[in-house]
C-alpha cells in the first residue's frame, strides 16, 4: 500500500473534494498540510451535505484519524466553529480522531483586519485574497513571531510572546492611521479559547511516525493549486504557503520517502479566482457557458471563477514542478454540449513561440494562447464509470491532454456524484 498527495495542478477549485472523499475513504489518516479556512471544499454524503475549511475530509468518516499539521495557518476560532458546525450534522469529533499540531501558528483577529487593510488600500495592487488572515500569519511565521498552539498552554510565554507580536503590528497600524490593538483584550480571548483547541494538540511528527511503523495508509491533502504556490506560482497572484506535493512532507512533519504516490486534480477545463493572469480565459459566451455548466462558485467565499479552455502548458509545467505521478481528470461531462473545445499547447510571446509560462508578471500577463482545436462530443459523459464507453471525441481529447502533459490520466470524474468515476490506476496500490 502506497502513501498518497493529493494536489491542485491548476489554481485550486480542481474538484479535489471528490477525489479526497473517495480517496479517503480507503485512508486510515488524513493530513491537511498547507494554507488555512480560505479554501474549501464540498462533501455529500448520504445525502448529507458538509462544507469544510480547516477540517480534513476524513472527519466526516467513522474509524478515521484527521491531522491539522503545522503547514497550516490556523484561525482558532473558525476551527472551533467549523467542528461544531460538523457537530451539528451528526459527526462525532473528538480527541481520539482529531488532531491539531502542537507547531501550527495561529491566525489572530489582527491578521484579517491588516488583510482587509491592504486589500482595500488604493495605492496596493489587487491581489485578490480572501481577507481571512492567511498572508500575514505566514508572514509572522516567517518573521518568527508568530503564535502558535502550544503558546496557550502557558498565560506568562503567550504574555511575552505577544508583547513582540504587537511591537511588529501597531508600529504597522499606527503608519495605516489605526488605532493600536490591546493585548490584554487580545491574550484574554486566546486563553478562553485555549482549552477548546489546547485538547487536540499533539506532536504530530511522532504520531505520524507510530502510524508508519502500523503500516497505515496515510493521504495528505492540499488545499488551492500548484499554480498558487507562493514559490512556483503566479507570483506575485498566489497564496502564502507552498502547494506543490514537497511540502507535504515539511507541513506535516515526516520524511520525503513517506511520500509515494502524488496525484494532480485537473480540471478539463481551467478555471482561475481572484486578481492575476490567465493566458486561456474566455471573457465571451463561451466562459460564461463554461461556468454555468461547471457550477463555478467558490465554496468559501461564493466569488465566481473565471473561466477558459484547458492550459496544457500549465498542467505540463506543473506536473515536472510537483513530481505528479498521475492526473484526476474532473468535470469531463462540463464540456458535453461544446461543438469544439480547445487545448493550449503554447504561448506567443511578442511572436516568439514558448513552451512554459515566464516567471516574469509583466510577460504572464501579454502571453497569448496557441491552441489545438478538438471537435467536441455533444452527447453525455455524465455517470460513465468505463473509459471504453466514453464518446470517441471525449476519448480522443484525454488521450492528447495524457500525451501532451505527459503523465497518466489515471482518474476521470463524468459528475459531481462520488460513484461516477472511471478508475484506471488506484493511487493508493499504484
């Protein structure tokens, strides 16, 4: 059995909530690793409908063990929110199958406001975050002043601690023209708080190892895309954390070689939210009819995504970057009623042709599409569980993306129901 990451290889919204459920499924761990509740994804279950942020997918599964790790920013009060929203549903949650690392910095009221700050400051160029405190965590984290979850276990060490975390943070405010934040009000929440989180803190790096020597199958799950990651993304249009399958390791506390399959969600189409470029997006009727039929909201923030055909490019480009050993092809069936569907397979760069997107913002931005156009199907994929019972023109199109991207399709999703997935290669046997 084979250790399994599941990443985004576009911009996140993959339909990764899908893949992770049934992969979960099989998983006896489950390992969110990077980011905070600004991605999310949707479950249905039963009939039972759950939105999770912070909590990893396996918590709505009987017999299953769910991690926080230390890659992720954590707001406490969200999470503590989310788990009794789960609650609520019918889950049981409790120290037994959830876990919180003890290293995991924490995402204080002071960081969604200095977002929301420079969000809406006119002289900063639009980045499009969510507003929820995820960048400035980071940057703390970074910046070695951050809080995290085993500060609260000491009133005198989280005293001290924010003593520094506020030095950095009214100097901040008070060149904005805000008022100073109180960290006696501040310290006074953290410790109300404390013994909520406090009790599902524990050394993970310890308990992933116990769970190595049990031969247990472990899935680590992403949160956004490859191409949002803050080292190989569209800098500067991405989110703070690294995305890519390397730092599942690093955001969970194991080894490299406990990693062994990596598979990429990829949309058949590309879909990008927020500020940023995006060689392939359709501002017509076609990006309309592409969101309509693909539902795309966000789970979060409902902010509708902007849409275009697929950008083998990018897939291709981030495949090498992320080491993909496999692709989960999602929303096959979104493409149905298209008379002809187009596949980037190159840029023009003021008339040069390129085989990847520059690192450069200024040439993202000016690059423009070169496409092979494919005849579409116009009949339905939806619910076909066998790829030998796909239209020929379906299979013709996933069979170029295979070729082009170079790596096994080794997954395709034809609905948004858990069942109707045609399975060519289980990540979890490889």
């Amino acid at each position: 059995m084979k250790n399994v990451v599941v990443i985004g290889s576009q911009w996140g919204d993959e339909g990764k909530g899908k893949i992770v459920d049934w992969l979960s499924s099989e998983a006896d761990i489950i390992i969110r690793f990077q980011g905070g509740h600004n991605a999310g994804h949707t479950l249905v279950i039963d009939g039972k409908t759950y939105k999770l942020r912070l909590l990893p997918s396996g918590i709505v599964r009987k017999n299953k063990i769910s991690i926080i790790g230390n890659g992720v920013v954590v707001d406490p009060w969200a999470l503590v929110d989310e788990i009794e929203e789960i609650k609520n549903k019918g889950v049981d949650i409790n120290e037994e199958n959830l876990f919180l690392s003890e290293s995991a910095t924490l995402i204080l009221p002071i960081h969604s406001e200095l977002d929301a700050l420079r969000e809406d400051n006119k002289k900063n160029a639009k980045l499009g975050t969510t507003r929820r405190g995820i960048g400035p965590a980071y940057e703390d984290k970074v910046g070695r002043r951050s809080i995290r979850v085993i500060d609260l276990l000491s009133e005198k060490n989280l005293d001290f601690k924010l003593t520094i975390l506020l030095e950095h943070h009214n100097s901040l405010r008070k060149g904005m023209g805000k008022k100073e934040y109180s960290k006696e009000k501040l310290k006074e929440d953290l410790l109300k708080i404390a013994p909520k989180i406090l009790k599902y803190s524990k050394p993970i790096w310890k308990e992933i190892e116990e769970f190595k020597k049990k031969k247990k199958k472990i899935l680590f799950e992403g949160a956004q895309g490859i191409l949002l990651d803050v080292d190989h993304g569209t800098y500067p249009f991405v989110t703070s954390s690294n995305t890519v399958a390397s730092s599942a390791a690093t955001g969970s506390g194991c080894g490299i070689d406990t990693i062994n399959y990596i598979l990429g969600i990829t949309k058949a189409y590309t879909t990008r939210v927020g500020e940023g470029p995006f060689p392939t997006e359709l501002k017509n009727q076609i990006g309309e009819k592409l969101g309509e039929r693909g539902k795309e909201f966000g789970t979060v923030t409902s902010r509708k995504r902007r849409c275009g055909w697929f950008d083998g490019v990018l897939v291709r480009q981030t495949i090498k970057i992320s080491g993909i050993t496999g692709i989960a092809l999602t929303k096959l069936d979104v493409l149905d009623e298209f008379e002809e569907i187009k596949i980037c397979i190159g840029y023009d760069l003021d008339g040069k042709k390129i085989d990847y997107l520059p690192a450069s913002s200024e040439q993202q931005i000016i690059v423009k599409p070169i496409y092979k156009t494919f005849k579409g199907w116009n009949s339905s994929t939806c619910g076909i569980k066998k790829f030998s019972d796909l239209p020929k023109n379906a299979q013709n199109y996933i069979n170029f993306i295979e070729e082009f991207v170079e790596t096994k399709v080794s997954t395709i999703s034809t609905s948004p129901e858990r069942n109707d997935t045609i399975l060519i290669e289980d990540p979890f046997k490889g």
